[in-house]
C-alpha cells in the first residue's frame, strides 16, 4: 500500500469511527473546516490535557490563562499582523488553481531530496553487500549534479523570501519547471501577497462599527496580558504563560485534512527571559519539546528539528519539529525566538510601559520571548497516523488497530458481558459504574465478543474486559489486551489498578524527567 492509500483510509477512519467529520457535510462541506465527533473530542482532550499538565502542573514557573479570540484592532498593527502576516500566491491560468508560490518551492525541493535518495537505492540494489553510502553521495555525479542545483535554489528561495521578492518567486518557479498539478502546464500569473486575517465587524452599524479581527495566533493574549500576571502572580523571570485556544487563517491552500485549516486550535506557551539569555533557553525548550514528542513512544526515527531560512520579522532563530507524515516530514510545533518584539511593539502602539524590575540587577528592561507553539490539531493527526495499523490476523482475518499511548486514547476500557442473560449484563454495568468516575468507560452487548473486540481496536481501545460464567462463580473477568490480543484472568477488584498503571498519565509525564 502506498503512503497515500495509507493516508486515504486513515481519513476515512476518522469519519467512519467518529473522531473527525467534514464541517456543516450535509451542505457538502466546508473548505478546510472540520468537526470533531465523539471519539475524537476525547482523544483532543487528552491530547490538550498531555500538553497542558506538562506544562503548566510540571513547570513551577509555567501558569496558564484563556485569553478571548478578539482584540483590539491595534494588537494585531502592534503585532505585525496587519502588515506582514501573507502568503506569496499564485494561479495557474489553465487550471484556475490557486497555491502558495513558497509551497510550490518547498515541494520542488524536497523532490530533489527524494531523487537524492532513489539514486541511493538504486546504487545500493546495483551494488549490494560492498556499497558504501557516504562515498557514493561524495562522489556520484548524478547526485552531485541534483544537490548543487537543489542548493542554488533553496538559497534563491531563501534570499527571495527574505527580501519579499515576489517576482524572484515567481523566476524560480519557471526556472524549475515547475507545472500545475492538476493542468499540467506552466501558464502561471503573478505572484500576489494575500493576507490570511479574518476580519469582521464588532458593534452595530448606527453606533459605527468597527473592522476587527478574528486572532490568527494565541500568542498575542498572552503578550497583552504580560503585566497582568506577572503583577498577580508575583511572577520572577525566567517564567511562562501557557494558552490553549482556537485561532484563525484565511488559508491559500486547503489540503491534507486537518493539516491545514481555518479554523484550529493552537497550544502555545510564551517564556519571557532575561535579554541575552534567550539562545540558552531556546536550546533547553527545543530539547525539552522534542522529549515530550518522543515520550509518546512512535519511534525517534520519525521526528527531525527543521530550522527556518526565513526568519519571521518578531525572531532571531526559529526551528520547526517535523513529523514523518504519511505525507512527508511536515512541522507539527515551532520554536521561536522571538526577542523583545512582540512586548517591545504592544508598548510603542499602546503608549503604556510594558517592562520588568529584575531585583537581581536592579535594572528594568523589556524581557525576551522564547515561544513554543503547537498545533492541536496537527498533533491530532501526527498521533493518528502514527498510530493507524492494518494487521493480519491468523485464519485470513484482518484487523485495524490504533495504537495510540493509552493515557491518550478515546476509551479506556469496554465491558462486555459475554451473553445478554445469565446476570452478566448486571455485574458488567457494575464494573462499568466502578470504573467511570475515573475513566471514560463503555458498555456494548451487541454481537460476537470478536467483533466487539473489532470495534474497539478500531478506536484504540487499550483493555476488554469480558464477564462470563466465571465470573458470576469466582469474581474473575477475562481482560483482553489490544496490542497483543493477549488475554489474562483477573479479579474484579483488581481492575481499577490495573486500567490505572497502564492509562495514567503519570507514566508518559515520567519518561519527561521534569
Ligand atoms: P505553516 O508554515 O505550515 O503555514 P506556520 O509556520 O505558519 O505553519 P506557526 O505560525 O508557527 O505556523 O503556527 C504554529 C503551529 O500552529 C504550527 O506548527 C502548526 O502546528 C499550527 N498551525 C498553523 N497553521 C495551521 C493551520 N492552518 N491549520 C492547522 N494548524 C496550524
């Protein structure tokens, strides 16, 4: 199967089993907005509640607020937003297909990477037991030829984006060749900025209403509020303020699902530092978020650091973590340093001092950002394709499992009474009661055990509990393990322990070391 049949069917799993569905579908759908069902609530809500926790109940230093979506309009002058947050598109004339013109680039380039690397395979098959990789990438002239082409164009690229340099955009994009994927041709117009705020009008008409916007990061709550909980909270730098909620783009492009939208959620947490102290901190957050990703347990293998050509006019380095999609490697959470910008600008637009007294050196000064910020949604879909699996079984069958980390799945454990007679239903719900207050439990007596177990697999469900006759004669229930399918006897009593040393939380907060 290839990586995008893999990835066809994952999207299909999510609508069939509940976790994501189109937006407003029975009026077919609307672009690059989605829904999230009951299976898929719960496993953001984990996923929110890994985030949060890490950062807010295991950081002494980290507290937490929930800013409104709307701001005044001048945060977002203040920001930059208003005058530098677009994108460089472009149209195909023959297709009427819009894309952004710096996503063309990017996708050329990593074309190159992977003809690099069919070049590699090929050599290798060509070769076999002697090849020796490293000398043939040194030496090939074929693979020579495609990195030195590659590298004059990612520094075209570099320098064009740096410079907003629409029509050296729009040179690369011929000089590569590169065509519309949908007509095929290079019949390609200008290259535009189009700004990606959402605007809307607060206030009614007759008192004069005003143009604002809907927030296109959280980050900005968290700058205007700087005083305010550093005041209360009698906060001492180096400290954080973390934030869960939604924001807003007027996306380009809509594509790969939940990857992109424009309507999604963002979990960011803002370090103010001392000046001069930021590259330590952006180092030490940069090792301390990939550890978080990694804890989850998908394999090291399949995240990288990507650090940014371009930097962002607020920052002065900037890394992205990158997960290997089914898709490609694609940033999932950014990592920026973002200097006194944002606290250095909200002063100037606001005319009101925004600075701290250090009682260290008796100076006050405007402190230094270091940012971390993640996209929830995009971590919902990292986790789910991470964890998406088609089985084999043995006989012929097949099964899908989601592997997910158990503290993040949807449903912790099923309760199955084996038969619908017999009292098993009743000492069933018993569990299910003893269970719920803790844990997000269900009850299902429809069909064969085998195809409720099915169900359950199929939405990572980590423990099955079975009640049979056994049950009812010496209080032990058959719990049926996902991953393995293994199947033990345990005692009722038993089971609250059981669930918790596998599904807490504390076992991922652990592997942390924080
Ligand atoms: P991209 O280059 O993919 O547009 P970005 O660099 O603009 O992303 P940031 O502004 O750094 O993204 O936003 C931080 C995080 O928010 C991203 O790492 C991503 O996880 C998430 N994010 C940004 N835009 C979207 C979107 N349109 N849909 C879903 N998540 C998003």
């Amino acid at each position: 199967m290839t990586q995008e049949e893999v990835f066809k069917k994952l999207v299909a799993h999510c609508k069939e089993y509940g976790f994501v569905f189109p937006s407003s579908e029975i009026y077919d759908g609307l672009a690059a907005v989605y829904d999230y069902g009951q299976n898929g609530v719960e496993l953001k809500n984990n996923i929110k509640r890994y985030w949060w926790d890490s950062m807010v109940k295991l950081h002494e230093n980290i507290v937490g607020i929930d800013a409104a979506i709307f701001m005044h309009p001048r945060t977002w002058e203040a920001s930059g937003h208003v005058g530098a947050f677009n994108d460089p598109l472009i149209d195909n004339r023959d297709s009427k297909k819009r894309y952004r013109a710096d996503v063309l680039i990017e996708d050329w380039i990593a074309k190159q990477d992977e003809k690099i690397d069919k070049e590699i395979e090929k050599a290798r098959k060509r070769f076999g037991e002697a090849f020796d990789e490293a000398k043939y990438r040194e030496t090939s002239p074929r693979v020579a030829e495609i990195a030195a082409r590659r590298s004059e164009v990612r520094a075209r690229f570099a320098e064009a984006m740096n410079a907003n340099d629409l029509e050296g955009l729009r040179r690369i994009i011929l000089d590569c060749e590169i065509a519309c994927p949908i007509s095929g041709t290079r019949n390609w117009t200008e290259v535009r900025q189009f700004n990606l705020m959402f605007s809307t009008q607060i206030g009614s008409v007759a008192e004069g209403a005003n143009t604002i916007y809907l927030r296109p990061e959280t980050a900005q709550g968290i700058f205007v509020n700087f005083l305010n909980v550093q005041k209360t909270g009698r906060m001492k730098l180096p400290f954080g303020i973390a934030q869960i909620g939604k924001a807003f783009r007027n996306e380009i492009v809509a594509r790969q699902f939940i990857f992109r939208m424009r309507e999604f959620e963002q979990m960011e947490m803002q370090f103010f530092v001392r000046p001069g102290e930021e590259m330590q901190w952006w180092s030490r957050w940069k090792e301390t978020r990939m550890a978080w990703h990694r804890a989850l347990g998908f394999g090291d293998e399949k995240y990288r650091f990507h650090d940014h050509e371009k930097l962002a006019h607020y920052a002065n380095a900037a890394t992205d973590i990158e997960f290997d999609f089914p898709f490609g490697f694609k940033e999932v959470e950014g990592i920026h340093s973002r200097t006194d910008f944002d606290l250095g600008s909200h002063q100037k637009f606001s005319g009101k001092k925004i600075q701290y007294f250090d009682p260290e050196t008796g100076e006050s000064y405007v402190p230094y950002v270091v940012e971390t910020s993640i996209g929830v949604d995009r971590m919902f879909l990292q986790v789910m394709s991470a964890a998406y699996a088609e089985e084999p079984l043995d006989g012929g069958d097949s099964r899908v499992v989601l592997r997910l980390p158990a503290a993040l799945a949807p449903v912790k454990a099923a309760v199955l009474p084996l038969v619908k007679k017999d009292g098993m239903p009743e000492v069933a719900q018993r569990i299910v009661d003893m269970l719920k207050y803790d844990y997000n439990v269900v009850y299902d007596e429809k069909d064969s055990v085998g195809k409720r177990y099915r169900r359950q697999d199929a939405i990572g469900t980590p423990f099955c509990i079975t009640v049979d006759g056994q049950t009812l004669a010496d209080g032990t229930v058959t719990v049926r393990h996902r991953d393995s399918m293994e199947q033990e006897r345990v005692l009722v009593e038993a089971l609250p322990s059981l669930v918790e040393e596998e599904c807490s939380f504390r076992r991922l907060f652990k592997k942390l070391n924080l």
